[in-house]
C-alpha cells in the first residue's frame, strides 16, 4: 500500500535501489536479513537435548 502511495503521488518508489537492469526493494532486504538474523540466533543459543 505504501508503494502505491508513494507511485501515485510522488511518481516513484523511495525504497527501490536499481541495480544493473534490475531494482532491489529495501523493505524485502530488511525483512531477509532479521529471518536470517532470527535463524542464526536460534541454532547458536539452542540448548542441547
């Protein structure tokens, strides 16, 4: 929603990186990173059974 937003009014998206040819979303980067973050931080603290 906030995309559309963004496209409507401003005429482009704030939190796209272009790169090459193609465009990386910042939000979806954020969002990769802390799951990744979460995993490591749960196999490495996980307590033997």
């Amino acid at each position: 929603m906030g995309n559309l937003l963004e496209r409507l009014f401003l005429g482009y998206v704030r939190d796209f990186l272009q790169i090459g040819t193609g465009y990386i979303n910042l939000g979806d980067i954020y969002i990769i990173f802390g799951v990744l973050y979460l995993l490591y931080h749960n196999f490495r603290y996980q307590k033997a059974i």
